[in-house]
C-alpha cells in the first residue's frame, strides 16, 4: 500500500506538476498556520468568531483555502487569538 507522502513524491516528478505544487506552498502555509495557531490556543472556530467578529462560515472559507484573508483579517484573527501577526520576506 503506498502512503500519501510516496505518492506525492512520485507526482511531483512531474516538473510542470512541481512548479504548480511549489506556487501553491506559500497559500497552504497561512492555512496550515491559522489552523495550528487556533488548535493550539484551545479554540473552535466558533469561539474565534466570537472574539473576533468574523463568521464562523468565514473562518472555515479560510481554513479551507476557499477564501482569500486580507492583512486586516489576518490581524484580526491573531488578536483573537492573543497572537501577533508576522510577515517576513525570506532569501531564497
């Protein structure tokens, strides 16, 4: 039986497969990192909701990679979180 990771690795092979997969890693990581930030103080995303206003509904678009957050946004859900937002620029 082949694993999730021995079939990704057999894809990404591909180059033009690669290069569409690496243009997405920088979206997947915001979704990967709200994700763990909420897990990781302790909240739904409905109490998140209700510390930041935002919709429940809106908050799970985002987690599903179905919307795209602006910076406001993403402020606001580090302030419910009692987290600090970071954006950085990192050398290649």
């Amino acid at each position: 039986m082949t694993t999730y990771e021995e079939f990704l690795e057999g894809q990404l092979k591909d180059p033009e497969l690669k290069a569409e997969y690496d243009a997405l890693e920088p979206e997947f990581a915001i979704i990967q990192a709200m994700i763990d930030a909420r897990k990781e103080s302790g909240l739904t995303q409905k109490e998140l909701s209700a510390r930041t206003g935002i919709a429940q509904a809106d908050i799970s678009k985002l987690e599903r990679g179905t919307a795209n957050p602006s910076l406001r946004t993403l402020q606001r859900l580090a302030a419910g979180m009692g987290r600090k937002l970071k954006i950085e620029f990192a050398a290649l």
